[in-house]
C-alpha cells in the first residue's frame, strides 16, 4: 500500500517560490516502475499536470510546457521522498497541488495543500 | 499536446440509472493509455479504470469502460448514492506528460 504525504505552506506572496514536499511510504522514490508526478487543479484550470520525476538507470524529469521556465522536481533519496519548486509565482499559481505515483494510471495520491498566493 | 473534450459538462440522473460518459481525444490516444477518475468534494481523484477498459483494484464491477483511438465511453450500470461525483479522464502517454478531460458531473435529479 502506497501512501503520500505532502506538506508545506499554504500562503505564498506573488514573486516568492512556492515548495512542496511528497514523503512516499511503500514504495522507492528510486522505483524503475513508477513516475512521481504534480499536478494542481483549480476551477479555472481544472486538473493541470505540472511535471514528474523517475529513475530509470538515472534520473529524469519532465514538466508541462506552460510553467516549464519555472519548475523543478527533484527526488530526495535519502529521505524517499520527492519535491516541487515553482518560481515568479503569482495569483494565477494559487490552486489545490497534488502528488501522485504515476504508472498505469495514477492508484496513489497525495491528500492535496490548498496553495494560495496571496500578499 | 493531446486536449481530451468530455461530453456532457452534467448528467442529471436518479439512483439506479445508467450513466454513459465520453472522452474524446484530439488525437489518437497510443497505446489505450487513457484512465477514468471519480472525485468527490475535497477529495484527490481516485483511479477507476486504467488502460482504457481495465478495473483498478477495489472498483465495483458496476464500473465498466471502453474505446480505444479518440473515442473513450465509461458506463456506470445501476447509479448507486456514492456514485454522485466528478468524472474526469486522463491519457498518460509518457510524452509530453498527462492531460485530463475538464470533467463530467454526474449530480441527482
């Protein structure tokens, strides 16, 4: 049973960076099956996938064309665990951000952080 | 980048209906990597079907799905109280990444 969970702030002033982090129990952020994914949902975006890391003989990390001047995953081995860094954020940034184990399908999520950007 | 349109935005159904939901995609989803959500207030998505037509664990078999290219259908048989929610679909063709319907909202009539 995998399970995530995520922490972090839930205020973010506009230019600030927003982080998150994804602690994974039951499974290997290291896997060479499974993708660490964001993705963040908001009413006037709907759910929009942010980007994901995995492990296959090295690492690899893609993101979403629409914040992919502004965003970084990275894995943490040493505490199994994977994080998000979303720069230059604005009320536009301000949304529900979850972590999910990719595979076939998404089977595991994060509980989501309400993220509001605000001064 | 593949937009999945989902058809209709709201079913307005009794229990025991049936529900048909549709995904299309702008193009050829490769592969049959598409999946179905159920997501209810406050709550993340939880994974349906996977594979275009396959159950995840724990998914009542009430859930059925089917397509394949750009046309996908998920069916709910017999609509029982919980299944009261937003639908979305997803592909997950590893490139460029994941993209999701913006939602079917099956709510009581």
């Amino acid at each position: 049973q995998v399970q995530l969970q995520q922490s972090g702030p839930g205020l973010v002033k506009p230019s600030q960076t927003l982080s998150l982090t994804c602690a994974i129990s039951g499974d290997s952020v290291s896997s060479s099956s499974a993708a660490w994914n964001w993705i963040r949902q908001s009413p006037s975006r709907g759910l929009e996938w942010l980007g994901r890391t995995y492990y296959r003989s090295k690492w690899y990390n893609d993101y979403a064309a629409s914040v992919k001047s502004r965003i970084t995953i990275n894995p943490d081995t040493s505490k199994n665990q994977f994080s998000l860094q979303l720069n230059s954020v604005t009320p536009e940034d301000t949304a529900v951000y979850f972590c999910a184990r990719g595979g076939t399908g998404a089977r595991d999520w994060g509980q989501g952080t309400l993220v509001t950007v605000s001064s | 980048e593949i937009v999945l349109t989902q058809s209709p935005d709201t079913l307005s159904l009794s229990p025991g209906d049936r529900a048909t939901l549709s995904c299309r995609a702008s193009q050829s989803v490769t592969g049959g990597f598409l999946a179905w959500y159920q997501q209810t207030p406050g709550q993340a998505p939880r994974l349906l079907i996977y594979a275009a037509s396959s159950r995840a664990s724990g998914v009542p078999d009430r859930f059925s799905a089917s397509g394949s290219g750009t046309d996908f259908t998920l069916t709910i048989s017999r609509l029982e109280p919980e299944d009261f929610a937003v639908y979305y679909c997803q592909q997950y063709d590893n490139s460029p990444g994941w993209t999701f319907g913006q939602g079917t909202k099956v709510e009581i009539k």
